[in-house]
C-alpha cells in the first residue's frame, strides 16, 4: 500500500512538473512603437515621484474607425498601481493624457490623414484644440516623435515593457524623449502645440470615471477650426476604455424621438380632459 501512494505521488508531481514546464512564462518584452500610434502618458508632481507609465494604445486608426465602445487592455491597472501607489485613483497629483501624430514625411498608410496630422486628448468641458498649419503642426510633432525615436534617451521605443502589458514601461520623466520631457516642453502648452494641456485628472470619483475627448487635428489655412471629436478616452478605477460620440444626425434624431414623445403625452392629457 505503502509503495503504491508513493507511486502516486510521484506521478503526480511529474505531471505538475510538465504543466509548469508546458505554461507560457510571463516576461518584459521590447516596444517597438511606431508613428500613428496612440500613446497614452501618465506623469505625477508628488514630491519624490520622477516616473512616467506610458502605453502604446496601437494604431490611429483603430480610433478613427471605430463604433460603440471597447476596453483598451494595453493598459494594465497592476501597472498603475506598482508605479503609483495602491490610491493611485485618487492622487490629485496625478494626470494623464494621449497623443498621436503622422510624423512630418507622409500621412497615415490609408490615405485618412495627410502628412502632419495630429491627434490628442482634453478634458471633457475644456475648449476644443484648433487646426493649425501643416507648418505649426509638424513642429508639434516632432516634439511627439521624439517619444518614439529608437536608441533614444527615455523613448518608449526599445523600451522594456511592464510584466503586466507587453504595450507599457515605467520611464524616467527627467529623461529627454519621456512622457513629462515632451509634455512640459513649454510651460504651459501641452507639446508645444496644445493649450492649455492635453492631461487631465487620474482623481476619479467614487464609482465614477474621468474622460477626455481624442481630437483630430488635420492641417488648415484657416484659424479657428476647431479639430474633430473621435470620441471619448474613460478612465475608471477599472481600467481605460474607448467610446465614440453619437454623429450630429443621430443627436437630432434623439431630438426627434423626444420630442414626438412629449406630442403624444400632452395629446393624451388633453384627450382625457
């Protein structure tokens, strides 16, 4: 009997042994971020915190194209907490914001945004970026691509990733390339294109959430032509996820509908009468 259960023991630990073996390992990988990437940046101005998480959000164009709403896994909630903190949701002095741009050679692979095209976030309730010239926005985005040029002191690209996401990394924001470098460039202007700021609060209401608009900025002539509103980046205590914003013509048919409903309401109150 004696003999037997040792058997079965061994057996058993040899077959967990080759689950072990057989189990993908979890391990940091290298980024390799490219132009037309959506890349999201969190900073902080507590005392003593000198660390960005950035996440490539993968291409433009997943945004643009988009319907409805989906989750954005690239970023991992573990990532958030091991860089600032377990309430790193209620931190007032943490923020974050994304940024995309189309470089300053061509416009995007599909022919959707020419050559200097930007893409970035404001908060819910700010005012609205406007369109600049091909000119003022390639000098913006050289400041963006200076996130993603490979070998480059503090760019994401060739950075190691996160053991939670294979799309993150934890960067020295006093290094040049690095989220905070880029953002705070000029006082003042978020990229040296963006005013006031492309960040907004990482303090989230209990249950509730913090968003931004992605806007897309494609190059104008014309001053004062406020960008187009792609949607919504939400940030909720369980992640991040992407919403679009309902066209003019479905907001009036909405309109519509309420207000055919009111009609009948009062039409039937005043049959009763």
């Amino acid at each position: 009997m004696k003999t037997t259960a040792l058997s079965h023991r061994k057996m058993v630990l040899l077959a967990l042994a080759s689950v072990a073996l057989l189990s993908p390992a979890v391990h940091a990988q290298t980024i390799t971020s490219s132009l037309d990437d959506l890349i999201l940046g969190f900073s902080s101005t507590a005392p003593g915190q000198t660390l960005d998480l950035e996440v490539d959000l993968g291409s433009i164009s997943n945004f643009y194209n988009a319907s409805g709403s989906f989750p954005l896994p690239a970023l991992a909630l573990q990532d958030l907490v091991d860089t600032f903190g377990a309430n790193w949701f209620t931190d007032t002095n943490l923020s974050w914001g994304a940024v995309a741009t189309t470089g300053r050679a061509t416009g995007t692979a599909d022919s959707h945004a020419p050559v200097g095209t930007l893409w970035a976030t404001a908060p819910v309730g700010a005012f609205a970026f406007n369109r600049g010239s091909v000119f003022a926005q390639k000098a913006a985005s050289a400041n963006i691509e200076t996130l993603l040029f490979a070998g480059a002191p503090g760019s994401l690209y060739g950075a190691t990733s996160t053991s939670n996401s294979a799309s993150a990394a934890v960067i020295q924001g006093s290094l040049p390339g690095s989220w905070t470098a880029q953002d705070q460039k000029t006082p003042g202007i978020s990229f040296g294109n963006f005013y006031p700021t492309v960040d907004n609060t990482a303090n989230i209401p209990p249950g509730g959430q913090v968003a931004s608009y992605l806007y897309e900025l494609q190059p104008t002539d014309t001053s004062g032509v406020p960008g187009t509103v792609l949607g919504e980046l939400v940030l909720t205590q369980s992640g991040l996820s992407f919403e679009t914003v309902p066209e003019p013509s479905t907001w009036a048919l909405v309109g519509f509908g309420l207000g055919m409903m009111v009609m009948l309401r009062r039409h039937r109150r005043t049959a009763q009468t």
